[in-house]
C-alpha cells in the first residue's frame, strides 16, 4: 500500500477518534435540555441528546461546503506545522467534513435503536 493511502487512512481514523470525543459534549448538552424539558423520559431525553448532535453537525457540515466551493475563505493556519504532525493528507475542511458525517452517524445510530 502506498504512503499516501496510509496517511490518508490515519486521518481519517484519528477524525474517527476526535469525533467520539467531540459527540458527547453537544449530546450531554442535548440530553440535559430534555431533561429539564420532559423530566424524566427517557426517550424523549435521548431524543433531544441526539437532535441535537444533528444540529451541530449540520452546522459543521454546512462550515466545510463553505470552505469547499469557496476555498479563499480558508487561509492558512498559523501552526500548519503542528497541524501535520496530526493530519497527513487533511486540512481543516476535510476533518470538519469528517467529524461532522461521524457524529451524526453516531447520533443517527442512537435515534434508530433507542427512541
């Protein structure tokens, strides 16, 4: 296998490592909000846990199509060179684009199987 499809395989699993981490803030957030909302019911606090993953990632996902079609938003970062000792083959709008799709695949998950 060459290099770069090596490189590009550990992006995207360290994105699949950040992406757990990332889901439960906004999920815990969710879940509070449904608390105080229903009291508690457990489905309807999970349900508001996942909705609002789903938000956040939506707003992600919507941050990285900016920076897509209209890349002169991006500019460069001011510590590119710590950025690549994580990410080999991705820059910023690639990691957002892939954590975004991960959470809501999580929240996606959670929606299905437990409400």
């Amino acid at each position: 296998m060459s290099s770069s499809i090596k490189d590009f395989i550990k992006d995207l699993l360290y994105c699949l490592k950040l992406s757990v981490g990332i889901f439960f803030i906004p999920f815990i957030l969710g879940m509070i909000a449904g608390m105080i909302m229903h009291g508690p019911n457990i489905k309807e606090i999970l349900s508001w846990g996942s909705r609002f993953v789903q938000w956040v990632s939506a707003m992600g996902l919507g941050i990285a199509g900016i920076a897509f079609i209209k890349p002169k938003f991006m500019r460069p970062l001011n510590y590119q060179d710590v950025w690549e000792t994580y990410f080999k083959k991705f820059n910023l709008a690639h990691v957002l684009f892939f954590i975004s799709i991960f959470i809501a695949i999580y929240s996606y998950v959670i929606e299905i199987y437990f409400t």
